[in-house]
C-alpha cells in the first residue's frame, strides 16, 4: 500500500539494510532523548527529486480523505447507543427498575422531584431520539462496517445485572423425581460443561434471561433435549428453567443470608419425542 | 484550510521505526488463535456456528455478514473451512508471514463467523476486526516476524514504516475505552450507587470463573477500583490529547510538564493490570489479550527499546545481586 512505495519507505534513504548500516546494530539506549516527540523520531518522507505526478500526487490526497473517514468512523460510532436494551420489556426487568427508582430518588433529592415512572417514560422518549440521530450520524459508515467490520458496539458491563438469570438443566425417568445435571457454575452439575463454560455460550444463556430472547432461549431448550435424549438413554423428560436471583450484598455475604432466588422460563420437553426424530449429525 | 491539508498530508507522510506495530500484530495474531482454538476444543463449533438441522441449537439458515451470504448456504463445509482458515491466516498474522493479505483474510473469517449466531457474540469481535483491519492498513510484518528474518537477516531489523497506522490504533483504544465509559450509566459507577458496580458484576454468575462472593469481605477495595475503572475510561481521550501535545512544538508549561511526567505510566500500570485481573477472575474470551495488544502502540520503538535494554539490565543485576548472596555449595 501507500507507505511501502512512499518515498523514504524501502530503498529510500532511511532504510538501514539500503544504507549499508548493520541492522542489528548495538542501540545506545542510555543516549539522553530529547522531548520524546513523536516529531524527533518520526521522519518526514524524502522529498522526492521529481515533483511528484498523476497518481503519485494524487494518491496523498486520497489517503488524507480516507483517514479522515476512517477516524469519523471510529469516534462517531463510539457514541451511545441505546441498541439492544432499548426494549421496553427489558426495562420491566427488576433490575433496570432498580436504575430507575435509584435516579429518581437521588434527582427528587436534589431538587427535581420525579417519581421512578415519570423517569423511565422521559428516558424511553430520549432514548428513541438519540437512536434516531445516531441512526443518522453512523448511516454513511454502514458499509465500511458491513463488508470491512469496522464498528464500535461494545457496551461493556455497563451496569451491574443486580437479577441475573443462570441455566438450570434437569432429567428424569419416568415418574421418577427430577435429577439436575447441569448448574450454571456449580462444580456438582457439570453435563455438558465445556460447551456451557464457553464465553460465547456464557454470552447466549446470559442474552436468553431477557424476554426479548424468547424464541432463541426456546431453540436453546430444545436442542439441550436432544443432547440428554442421547446422554440419558434412561430419562423420558428434560427441564430447563433459569433461576432469577439477586446478587448479594457484602452485608448478606457476611453474615451468610444469600437470597434464594426464583425458576423461571420453565420448559419441559419430552425425550422420547427427541430419540424418535434422526439424531441430526 | 489548505495550509491544514498540507499539515495533514505532512502527518500521514511521516515515518517511523516498525517495531510497535509489529508487537501489536503478533499479539492480534495471537489474539485471534485464542478467539477460535478453545472453541474448536470445546466443541462449540458444532453448537453455536452450525444450523440446527446440522447439530447446532440455532436456525441460521439466513444469518452470517456478506461473505457468508454470498457463498450461498450455511453448510457445516463451509463453517469448519471459515474457522480452520481464519485459524492459519491468525497463525501467519502472529508469525509474520502473509502480510495484509494473511490480516485481511484473518478479519474477513472473524466477520463472517462473529456474525452467523449473533446471540453467541462478544464485544471483542468488532473490536478483533477492527485491529485486523489496521493491519491491513500498516505494515505490521517489517520487523519481528519471519518474513522480516528473511530479508533482513535478524529477527528485528530497523526498518521504517508509514506512523499514521500506530497513530490510528491509539485513537482505537481511546474510543474503546471512551465509549465504554461514557455508556455505564448506571448508578452503581456513581456515588449514588456506592461505587458497587464491581462488586455485583463479580457476583453474575455468568462471567466469573469461580464463586466471588468472597469480595464482600474487601468490598472497600471493590469500590476503590470501581471508581478507578471508571475514571481510566472516561479520560481516554485526555490521554490522547497529552500525547498529542508532547509531539508537538513549544516549550509551555503544560507541555513541559507532559514531558517531565509521562501520562502513559499510570494508564499503562492501571490498564494491564486491570485486563490482567479480568483474565483471572472472569471468562471473557481472548478480551483481554485483544485489549493489551494495543498498549505497545502508545510508545514508539525507541522507547520500547530503552524500556526493555532497562528492564534487562535490571533483571541482569539482580541476577547477579542473587548470586553475590548464595554462598557456594
């Protein structure tokens, strides 16, 4: 690309192995540096003797804009995005609810008195706004982010979920009583647990405690039978439920009252069903 | 305006010592090694990249970016090939084989799988892509890389390359952390919310490798570093801006001063071990290896030389400080 036929690139004067210099040459790394400019050390290109021409001169040009482009879309899509939260579903979520009625009370205690629905209400109108215009903003860098994958989605750990939900996989036999085989971290239940410890299996179960994941957390139900109909030729049922707890605080931690918690999406699939369909391999 | 674009054309013309990208490459390479061997270990290949009618627990049929859709159908060749592929072409990214061209096809398989099971992807997908694509940008192979003993003759021959490549993956990490920071608005990051956010996002049982409740018994720590964490992100940017003045010329005080104190210390010293507490107590992918890859960058190979010439004669010393003290047998 560019750098590598630029002038002073290989061949030009300040290539070490063109010059004749040893490459590996001992370094003086005690020598005093001065400012430690990014100026001191990076050089300019050589001027080149001919006036540079056509593509030669042009291609400066072309790269300047490119940067340009590239830098705007870097930084312009770094700005918030409501994205995926943006449901209000999600927002029932006790631990978003949680947010709001902790804004409320410290705006109401500062002099701008708001009850936790009028907060989540305005939030919901601001948020569809500022989706909008970022829409906007970010819609000449689609294809740069389509076909080339430059995109800045990340909303790390933005906040803590306060009720997270973790997998809860169990067998039976007939008119037998349930058996679990799988925990979300337990080191007891451990069925399946290097596909489930996986980050990006990690990643899907933690999307399908929200309801907007419904019908993914139900394709994740049913392929979770498939595998117990193979692994637990003696079972005839299989349930997968989540278990919605609340974190606990170091106050519960300390004195050893951790909060129960409650299963919820329960679903209970047939095994027989399962082993009479082709095992799909 | 025109003596701005000249300014601007003079910025992108200049040259540097190739050594920062290169570190930086070789660690993407790895990076991407880390991002599909343990799924490929693990099986997860099958669970999460395959349609369900092939063993996965999904119905893609229609998912995956372009390069997916223009082969035409999801099928398990085509998946096993997209992972074993963007396996090689990491490989050769870390190596130094291939140049742009090994990074290219190393982005475009990371795209293409990031993208068939949506549910199953991290953060660090886009931002995995986004370094690939500053290696397809710069020559990150011209030093530290086999291809660079091979026309040079030494492992890390001094060979210049264009700057504004090192200057882009600056602003890179910058946004990342920025944006990171400016979208945690939740009270728990805040006094209001006590500063707990770590504390409870250690707690999810979804991302912590083992049982945390343990941190309720130095939960003052825990909001110490939740105020710590989330200061670092927010002043990015001011990092950017001091490295910015440092390069430029004056002797004002506040240029003096950034040159007296280097601001990249403590954001280094913070950022690593921030990324190297995450690799310990959370399970989030090759997250962190993407993010320290870019910390090389910050510095320029002069630098990077004298601190490692330093850190060895330090390691030298006390060497030989240790056998000065171990009386012979």
């Amino acid at each position: 690309m560019i750098e590598d036929d630029a002038p002073g690139g290989p061949g030009g004067p300040r290539d070490p192995v063109d010059a004749g210099a040893p490459v590996d040459a001992p370094v003086d790394v005690d020598a005093p540096v001065d400012a430690g400019t990014e100026a001191a050390t990076a050089s300019p290109a050589a001027p080149s003797p001919v006036a540079p021409t056509g593509w030669a001169r042009w291609r400066w040009h072309l790269l300047g804009v490119f940067v340009i482009y590239h830098i705007a879309a870097v930084t312009l899509q770094a700005l918030p995005d409501p994205g995926g939260t943006f449901s209000r579903q999600a927002w029932r979520d006790p631990t978003v609810q949680q947010e709001f009625a902790v804004w409320a009370d410290y705006l109401s205690r500062n002099g701008y008195a708001i009850t936790p629905k009028q907060l989540e209400d305005q939030l919901w109108g601001l948020a569809g706004r500022l989706a909008t215009v970022r829409a906007a903003i970010v819609r000449p860098f689609s294809a740069y982010g389509h076909y080339i994958g430059v995109r800045q989605p990340w909303r790390m750990f933005v906040a803590p979920h306060r009720f997270p939900t973790s997998l809860d996989v169990a067998v039976r036999e007939a008119g037998g009583e349930w058996r679990t085989v799988f925990a979300d971290r337990s080191p007891e239940h451990t069925w399946r647990r290097g596909t489930f410890d996986h980050d990006r299996m990690r990643a899907a179960v933690f999307r399908y405690g929200w309801p907007n994941y419904r019908v993914a957390y139900g394709e994740l139900a049913i392929w979770i039978a498939g595998e117990a109909a193979r692994d637990f030729p003696e079972a005839s049922e299989v349930r997968i439920r989540m278990l919605k707890r609340r974190t606990p605080t170091p106050e519960e931690v300390t004195s050893a009252k951790i909060p129960k918690g409650t299963y919820q999406q329960q679903i209970i699939l047939s095994l027989e069903a399962q082993r009479g369909r082709e095992a799909p391999r | 305006m025109i003596r701005a674009w000249r300014a601007w054309i003079a910025v992108l013309q200049r040259r540097e010592d190739a050594l920062p990208l290169a570190i930086f490459r070789a660690l993407t390479g790895l990076a991407v090694l880390w991002n599909l061997l343990p799924a490929v270990l693990h099986g997860v290949v099958r669970v999460i990249w395959l349609d369900r009618d092939d063993g996965g627990y999904r119905v893609l049929r229609a998912a995956g970016s372009w390069l997916v859709q223009a082969a035409g159908d999801l099928s398990p060749g085509l998946v096993w090939g997209l992972v074993i592929s963007t396996l090689c072409a990491g490989f050769l990214v870390m190596i130094g084989v291939g140049g742009r061209v090994a990074a290219l096809c190393a982005l475009q398989g990371t795209l293409a799988i990031s993208m068939i099971n949506t549910d199953a992807k991290g953060s660090y997908d886009a931002l995995l892509c986004n370094s690939l694509w500053l290696l397809c940008l710069g020559d990150g192979q011209a030093t530290l890389s086999i291809a660079a003993k091979r026309r040079h003759g030494v492992w890390i021959p001094r060979v210049d390359v264009a700057a504004w490549p090192r200057y882009l993956v600056i602003l890179q990490i910058a946004a990342v952390y920025f944006s990171t920071g400016i979208h945690k608005v939740s009270a728990f990051w805040t006094p209001m919310g006590g500063f707990s956010a770590l504390y409870y996002i250690l707690q999810q049982p979804t991302w912590h490798r083992f049982d945390m409740t343990w941190l309720a018994h130095v939960y003052p720590l825990t909001q110490v570093s939740t105020a710590l964490v989330w200061i670092f992100e927010l002043t990015w940017p001011l990092l950017g801006l001091a490295l910015y003045l440092r390069q430029r010329p004056g002797d004002g005080r506040v240029r003096r001063l950034l040159r007296r104190f280097d601001p990249r210390t403590p954001y280094v010293i913070f950022g690593v071990s921030m990324h190297l507490m995450i690799l310990a107590f959370m399970e989030v992918g090759p997250f962190s290896a993407i993010t320290i890859a870019y910390y090389p960058c910050l510095y320029r190979a002069d630098e990077l030389r004298r601190g490692w010439a330093r850190l060895r004669r330090r390691l030298r010393s006390a060497g030989a400080g240790e056998a000065l003290a171990t009386p012979e047998a």
